[in-house]
C-alpha cells in the first residue's frame, strides 16, 4: 500500500471519529473533555505532519512517516477511550 493511500484512509478514520465525538462531547463528563483537548492538540500536529508527508514537493524523512503513525495510532486510541466514555 503507497504511504499516500494509508494515510487518507486514516485521515478519513481519523475525521469521522473526530466528527462523532464532537457531536457529542457537549454532553461529556469533564474528564472527556479535558481528554477531548488534549486529543485537539494531537490532531493539529497530526495535520501538520500529514501536511509534509503529502505535499509532493517534499520529501518526507522514514523518521517523520513513522512519527506520523505514531501520533495516528495515539489519537485513534485517544478518540476510542472518548467514544466509550460517551456511551456510557
């Protein structure tokens, strides 16, 4: 699988749950919500890092793209923790 592809498709992963849980955290305990920013910081630096992995005038280091993956894989367990909170 190209690197691209991979991380569209945990962008998109990524935006849904990013978009469910804003729905509801209005309703959250504040531990959700204090979860909720931390998880808004993680996702900026997500961004910015996806920015320079895709943007093809770049070339990105192995050490960013495993980076990258890392910070994905963090905010994917973040916004799960989140998720089960709120459906309780």
């Amino acid at each position: 699988m190209n690197i691209k592809k991979e991380f569209d498709e945990l962008t998109e992963v990524l935006k849904q749950q990013r978009d469910e849980i804003e729905v509801k955290i209005h309703l959250a305990s504040m531990d959700a919500k204090d979860e909720w920013q931390k998880g808004e910081k993680t996702w900026g630096e997500f961004v910015d890092a996806l920015g320079v992995i895709t943007d093809d005038t770049k070339e990105a280091s192995a050490e960013l793209i495993h980076a990258t993956k890392i910070i994905g894989d963090e905010l994917k367990e973040t916004y799960n923790r989140i998720s089960e909170r709120l459906s309780k």
